[in-house]
C-alpha cells in the first residue's frame, strides 16, 4: 500500500521500526469506512473480534485479552526522563538509552510473519489549534479498532501536519504478551512512547493516558497550557446560557456519571440541561479573550462496563448502544448480546464469561465480566453529547473541580479562597479506599488533581506550573476552583447526600458563586455554602435543612490530623515543593488554630 505522507521523520522512523521488527506488510490506515469493515472482517476470522447481533447492537463487536493482561500496569508505567528528578518522586523512572536497548531487544523480529498498521491520529478536532497530532505502529487489529473510536484518524490527520515534525511517535508491539516483559515508556523529551507485551486498551490505545496526559502534561508546561485528567461539563440554565466547568476525580467517585449527569425532576422541569464534552480528559489553554478554554482531546468513550446501566448511566448505556467494541464482558449466546454484573437483575444462563469459558449466571458463584471490562463507544453516540464537542476553539471554563471519597473530613462543597489556595486544594486531593481497591479499605491515598499516574515529569514542577498559569490569568477572568465531596457518612455509616443527578444541585451553586449571586461562609479551609443557598427541594425525607447543615460542617480536629498527613506527603519533594503551597499549608494549620 503507498504510503500515506511524505513527510520524512514520519518515513524515516517507519523504516528504523521496520528494520527492527520485520513486519511482513504495512498498511496506512485512511480512516475510510471500507478500510475499517475490511479489518473488522479480518479480526472475525482470526477470533480476534467476534461479530455481536447486528439487530440488537448494529456494529459492535466482542473481544477478549490475554488473562494476565486486563488493566494498566501502574509498576511498569515508565517515564524515561534523563535524570530521575525530573520524573520525580511518584513515577517509576529508568535513563532512555537503557529503556530504548531494553525495548528493542523485547521487540526485536516481533513483527515477523504480522502486518504493521501505520496510525496517523488527532487528539482534539483536525485542524483545531488545540489539537496535537500523533502516529501509532501497531500489529494489533484491536488497537487500530480502538483508535479509530477513541480519537480522529486517517489522511486528513497527515495533510494537516503536512512536513513537520512536530507530532508524537507510538511504538506497540504484542510480543508474547509476557507480563514479566510488559512495559510502558514515556519519553517526554523525545515525545516517543512505546509499549510492549500488551494487548489492553489502557496500555496499548497510545493516544490516551500515554499521549494524552503524560506526554501531553510535559509538552504543557513547555508551551503555557494544560493537560489534565478532567471531564468537561455545560450546565444549561433555562435562560439558555451554558457555562462549563472542568473536574477530577480519582477512579471509582462517579467521574463519569458526573459527566453524563441527568439533571432532577425538578431541574428538567424548569428547563435546566448537562451537556457532556469530554468524561475523562481535558486540554485547556488561554484564549483571545484572556479566558480559559478546554477541548476534549479523545473521541470516543473508554468506559468501565461493570455497573453501568439504566439507573446509574442511562447516557452511557445508551452510548454502548453501536459501533462499540466490548471488551472482556459476558457473551450471551441466546441472543448474540452481552452482559456484565450491574447490568440488570436478569445475568443469561447460556453464556461464556470473559475467559472464554461457559458460564451461567443463575448458577456460578464467579463473576461473568472482568470487573475492569470495558467498552469503547463513539462519544457522538452519547444522547447528552455537546453541541460545542467538536469546537476547534473550546469551551470557556467558569469553574474547576476537584473530589474525592472522604467519609469524614471534607465537606459536601467548599471554595477555594483564590487560584493558589486553589492549586493547593487540588495538591492535596484524596480518597478512601474501597472495596474496589486491593489491600485494606478506608486507606487515604493521595491523588493530587487525580494525575498521579498520569503526570509525565515532577509532580511538584506540575504544581508549580499550574501556579505559572494563575500567574497569566485576570483574577476575574480565571476559574474559580472548589472541592466536592459526594460521600460524605453519618455515624451509622450511610451516605448523607443522595448523589447522581442531585450533584447537580451542588453544580448550580458553584455556578452562581463564579456569578457572584451567592453568598458562602468562610471557614478555615475555605468558603463553604449557606445550607439555605443548596436547593433540596424534592429531597424530603432524603436531605434535611439539619442534615445539610452536618454535611458542610467542617471538623477542625480532623482537618488539623490531615494537615499532618499533607505535610508528609509534601515532604516527598523535597526542596522542589513550591514555596507557595508550603505557605499554603502553614495558613491551613493557622486557620485551624
């Protein structure tokens, strides 16, 4: 097949990986629809894919990984820096010359005998001065699948960039899919990344986290704008203004949920509506205007399956509904559909689980789906998508949030008192361990900005640099940034605010703080809502006025054990910690005074 460019670094390193790994073919992906069934016809007959009822679920297809390869490998997450300090203290670190001589030796001759698939990508819309561009090598069927839902691929990616060289390299290769030998490398001053012995999406689809937030994290803080781990919502009043607001979450605090909300009876009514621009990742830059604006840089859904039905995601249920690719779930065979737990109440009987073995749900004591399953949808399938999704320029952002599980300590809302204080709000998010979560539960794990695993350099350099941005920024024209907390518990142990679309509430009030037409109250830790000025109206009998008040209550003697906690985290860094969030931390501790 001709190729697709005439760019030369492209063509260059195409023929420097072919030279290692010997692939027997090459195929550029175009992007056309005939290209795309074609391989999906080709991953049938090998059982790579397996084709679902096209009545039921019109072109969406099953696949199951390797047994030892069902999530990402945080241990084997590398960032290849040239000196460790510059990864920091939270990543995994090795020199680039000695990751690259290991990775070519793990990839050696790997192709022999397989096709290598040629990924030209976009994140963010072609064209869009936001957008990044980048070119995935892959012998996976499955990747090339994935790709082209998650992000824009084809021609047109490469007649945008044209000759330059300034795009990010992907190198995957399966291998054996030896967990022993998985590994994947970030080189952020090469803007490389490679993967081996991996089939999973979370280490394979390189454009996501790889590119997307650690390499895209580092080419941030070089170029004065932001990658960050964030969904992206418009919240439209009834007078028909939306105004949108950027949030983090660490995993398993309903980030997606949030981003696809359903507003209450009461909001619909009145007119109110949630618009989802993105559910996982945010890219934000200043506009014309001196305001922020961020776009979605993916362009699909690479969503948790389990749990996600008719009650707690209808949007996202309804997204899975065509051209989705399934991952690691139930196989029903009755009718050719699939099924995980939490799904509904009715598991098939006549089924295969994610193994690949028989399974019967009314029966077995074991689990059908893996409970990290996933599925890869269109996000133009999504019935609450933006109008704005595929705005070159963005969306103006009016708030940022940051959250986490915390039964005690953090109050249902609170705002910071200006950008600093609110990058130190940001720098010191946690949550308690669950259930979901190996090990012991009720575990404060520190997730600063929920970019833990996914920051490509220091930590404490990605906070100074967030403190950089505030330093361009109008104070009136800047985000103002909160903290939410949806799991706040009573002493008996159950959750005090309802959640789901009644965050919405909590939105809406953060919304008018940004306005100006709310007042708060300021406590140590920051400013925190009237009871009176949360609607709870249709809560009765869920949420009192009394209730509420409990909810915002914020406990001196526990907030004085967390700034303990902060400290020791901090002291990680080192002298790299920002002199302004160890002022930030000593004002805390006064206040606590």
């Amino acid at each position: 097949m001709a190729n697709l460019t005439t760019n030369p670094s492209i063509l260059s390193w195409i023929e420097d990986r072919k030279a290692l790994v010997k692939p027997e073919k090459v195929v550029w992906i175009d992007g056309s629809k005939e290209q795309i069934e074609q391989l999906r016809a080709e991953a049938c007959s090998t059982g790579e894919l397996i084709k679902l009822n096209q009545e039921k679920l019109p072109d969406c297809y099953l696949h199951r990984t390797a047994i030892n390869d069902v999530a990402r490998v945080e241990n084997r997450t590398l960032i290849c820096t040239p000196t460790q300090e510059e990864a920091g203290p939270t990543n995994n670190w090795m020199a680039p010359d000695e990751a690259y001589k290991m990775l070519d030796e793990i990839a050696k001759d790997s192709y022999v005998g397989r096709t290598m698939y040629v990924i030209p990508y976009s994140m963010g819309p072609v064209g869009s001065p936001l957008a990044k561009i980048g070119v995935e090598l892959t012998d996976s069927i499955y990747v090339v699948l994935n790709m082209a839902i998650m992000t824009r691929v084809g021609k047109a990616v490469l007649d945008v960039l044209g000759d330059s060289n300034d795009w990010v390299r992907g190198f995957h290769a399966k291998c054996q899919i030896d967990e022993e030998k998985r590994y994947i490398c970030q080189f952020p001053q090469d803007n490389t990344i490679i993967s081996v012995n991996s089939g999973y999406g979370g280490n394979v689809l390189l454009g996501k986290k790889c590119f997307a937030l650690r390499i895209a994290s580092y080419l941030g803080k070089n170029e004065g704008w932001m990658a960050e781990h964030m969904l992206i919502l418009g919240v439209e009043k009834p007078d028909g203004e939306t105004k949108y607001i950027c949030a983090a979450f660490p995993s398993a605090c309903g980030k997606t949920n949030l981003a696809m909300l359903i507003p209450p009876e009461i909001y619909k009514e009145k007119g109110y509506k949630v618009w989802c621009v993105g559910d996982d990742i945010s890219w934000i830059r200043k506009g014309a205007d001196g305001r922020l604006y961020a776009i979605n840089p993916e362009n699909g859904f690479f969503g948790v399956a389990p749990g996600t039905n008719e009650k707690s995601n209808p949007n996202a249920l309804a997204s899975t509904k065509k051209g989705t690719i399934f991952t690691n779930v139930v196989h029903n065979l009755d009718d050719n559909t699939v099924w995980w737990e939490g799904l509904d109440k009715n598991p098939p009987e006549n089924a295969v689980d994610w193994t690949g073995k028989p399974w019967n749900g009314k029966t077995s004591d074991a689990k059908g789906a893996h409970p990290n399953s996933r599925f890869t949808a269109p996000a133009v399938n999504c019935p609450c998508i933006s109008p704005e999704f595929e705005n070159l320029n963005g969306v103006p952002i009016s708030a940022f949030v940051f959250g986490g599980r915390r039964a005690k300590l953090a109050p249902l809302v609170y705002q910071s008192r200006d950008w600093n204080h609110g990058v130190f709000v940001g720098s010191i998010m946690a949550s308690e361990t669950t259930a979901a979560a190996a090990g012991a539960v009720g575990v404060v794990r520190r997730d600063p900005m929920a970019m833990l695993p996914f920051c490509g350099y220091n930590m404490a350099d990605y906070w100074q640099h967030w403190i950089d941005i505030g330093k361009t920024l109008d104070p009136d024209k800047a985000p103002k940034i909160f903290n939410v907390n949806w799991f706040r518990k009573d002493d008996e142990g159950n959750f005090m605010w309802p959640g789901f679309g009644d965050n919405l509430r909590v939105l809406d009030w953060i919304l008018d703080r940004c306005d100006g037409k709310v007042d708060a109250v300021e406590t140590a830790i920051g400013f925190v809502p009237k009871a009176e000025d949360i609607n709870i109206d249709g809560l009765e009998g869920e949420v009192s006025r009394e209730s509420l008040e409990s909810i915002l209550d914020v406990d001196k003697e526990l907030w004085a054990k967390e700034a303990e906690g902060i400290a020791e985290f901090y002291s990680k860094f080192g002298d790299k910690l920002p002199e302004t969030l160890k002022a930030e931390l000593e004002t805390l501790k006064a206040n606590l005074k």
